[in-house]
C-alpha cells in the first residue's frame, strides 16, 4: 500500500464523522493529533510521550470510556515537559461526539500499511491529506496550499546552490524548504560531496522560515 492509497483511506474516514457535524479543516486537524501519536509509535520515538497516554493505551480503551480518556490524554500533552508536545497539543481539543466513530478511527489508523509509509515518507502522506483538503471546494482551503507538484518545478527553476541561504516568510508546512533541501541532496550524494563544514551548514542553517498564520 503506498503514501496515495493510505491517504485516500484516511480521506475515506471524514465520512463517518459527518454524522458529528465535523468539517473538512477540523477533520484534518482532529487526525493530526490522532497520526503524531501513531507515527511516534511507529518512528519508536514514544519516550517522549508519558507513560500511559501512548498509541498502544489508546487502542485499549473503548466506547466512553475511550472518549473520556482520549479528551484527558490532549490535555495532558498540551501540558506536557516537552516542548515539542506542548506546541502540537496546547489547547487541544476534540469535536468528536460518539465514541463509535473515534474507535473506528483509530482502529483503521492501526491497521495500516505504516512500513510502506515510512518509506516513501510519512511526512508526504500528511501532505498528501492537506491536498485533499485543499481539492474539496467545501473546505476553502486551496487558497494556501501548494501542491508537491509545482513545488518541485519552482525549486529546479530557482536552482539554489549549496551555501545559499533559502527562507519561506510563510512556510506552512515547510514544503518549499524540504523540497529545496532534496533537490540539493540529490546534486551532492546526500551533501557528501560537499566539505564538512559545508555541510553542516547545508544541514543545520541553509534553510529557514516562519509562519505568518495567527494561530498555528
């Protein structure tokens, strides 16, 4: 199963929480939280999670109880030691109403291809679903996100060169960066081409950014 086909099956999903009058943009949003979980499973990066509020005690718990524990566990991240839980959970919240659609959620996330996933890149697959979101004239959201596609073509026609600096005023989620940092590392043998020093610069400093949405 590639990156396409499991964003279709996490698209397919936003159809059972219709009933829970959750939009297009919430729905995304409501599968971030749920997918950073998974993926740090998956990544085997779940230390940073506190015990107890992980992938695996998630799929434990079901009907009310899940959706009491799963309400407990986004407050518990937003307030979390970790900085990097902090930014993705602070102010968390679920739209979520009937704890039957958010355990078929998670059941369906769980039994996914993520091996394939993982290698052709987990974070095109949450690309992937920002386009979809971005294609469904419902959701409004076209208006800022750029497909993969044209972004490929404007980095080969820029053609940055290694030791330049490349910045997005407004970089979302990074695309244009990570698309530039690949099309070097393409040109470099993965910048072992480069000198060391070089190098370090391609991977610690050559590519910057900021977001300019109020609120994310």
């Amino acid at each position: 199963m590639n990156n396409q086909e499991i964003v279709q099956k996490l698209w397919n999903l936003c159809n059972v929480l219709r009933d829970d009058g959750i939009t297009y943009q919430q729905y995304v949003t409501e599968l971030t939280y749920i997918l950073f979980l998974k993926m740090m499973k998956e990544q085997q990066t779940e230390n940073v999670i506190p015990e107890g509020y992980r992938w695996d005690d998630l799929l434990e718990k079901e009907g009310v109880e899940l959706k009491t524990f799963y309400q407990h566990l986004l407050i518990k991240l937003g307030n979390s030691e970790n900085a990097q839980l902090r930014q993705i959970y602070t102010d968390a919240a679920t739209s979520i109403t009937e704890p039957k659609n958010l355990e078929k959620i998670l059941k369906t996330i769980d039994g996914l291809d993520w091996y394939n996933a993982k290698e052709e890149g987990l974070g095109n697959l949450y690309e992937g679903l920002l386009e979809k979101n971005a294609s469904e004239t419902k959701s409004g959201a076209g208006q800022y996100f750029t497909p993969r596609v044209l972004i490929d073509v404007m980095v080969q026609l820029v053609d940055p060169k290694p030791g330049e600096r490349c910045n997005d005023p407004a970089a979302g989620t990074f695309g244009f960066m990570i698309a530039a940092d690949q099309y070097l590392k393409n040109k470099t043998d993965n910048y072992y081409d480069l000198d060391p020093q070089l190098g370090v610069f391609q991977k610690k400093e050559a590519f910057t950014g900021m977001e300019l949405v109020t609120g994310t």
